[in-house]
C-alpha cells in the first residue's frame, strides 16, 4: 500500500513538472536550433558561434577533428562559401532526467549536401548551449 502511495504521489506531483521542465528545455533548444541556422544564413558570425559553449569541442572537417570555438570562428567564413544555405529538418530531442543536458540529432540540408548532425548541448543560465558537435 505504501508502494501504491509513492507512486501515486510521484505521478500526481513531480511527473508534471518533469514533463513541463522538459518542453520548455525542447522549446529553448529549438530556439538555439533556429539562431544556429538564421545565423549560418546571414552570414552573422557573431549570432553563429554564440549557440555554443566556451569550452564547446566541435568537430570540423573531412578528418572529423575537434577544435575549439576560436578555431571553429576562423574556419566558419570558408565553410560559408563551400556548403552555402542551410535549412534544418526536425530535430530528434532526448533530454536527461535531471534535464543537465541533451543530445540533439539533426539532418541539416545545405546546399551542395545533407548532414546529419549531432548535437550535445547543456544549459546555461536562461539557454542551451552546444558543448559537443559531431556528424
């Protein structure tokens, strides 16, 4: 009965909130999703590279290796003119429990190919940030 109780008592109380706590995070992290892409667009380097942490690995090139967000700032304007427009599709959102951080999976559609990124992000203050990016 003290089983039944809890349980009770944790679907009645904490279940909302987790499940409210984590659409607004999906609601945040699509946000970050659109500055990443409106930004790309408009060639606006600064609104680019602020959709990702200080301490951000992002991996780059053919050889996938990771570099840091100032590395990543003088390699993007290239990358600008090589992959052209990006558009992104509807990402795939997991959210950890204590919703610390999430894993994004994303095809993003540029112009001369399609990627499909992954995205490991965590918050900061009022936003998510990307801390990890791969494809």
């Amino acid at each position: 009965m003290k089983k039944l109780s809890f349980i009770y008592l944790f679907v009645l109380f904490f279940l909302p909130q987790i499940v409210f706590s984590n659409q607004v995070a999906e609601e945040q992290i699509k946000k970050v999703l659109s500055n990443f892409e409106k930004s790309w667009n408009k060639r606006d380097l600064e609104g680019f590279i602020s959709c990702f942490h200080n301490d951000a690995r992002i991996m780059t090139g053919g050889d996938r290796r990771f570099v840091s967000k100032e590395e990543y700032k003088k390699i993007i304007p290239q990358r600008w003119q090589q992959w052209g427009e990006l558009n992104f599709e509807k990402p795939n959102i997991e959210i950890s429990e204590c919703g610390k951080k999430a894993k994004v999976i994303v095809t993003a559609k540029f112009s001369v190919m399609g990627v499909k990124f992954v995205f490991y992000m965590v918050p900061q203050e009022d936003r998510w940030l990307i801390l990890v990016q791969e494809y």
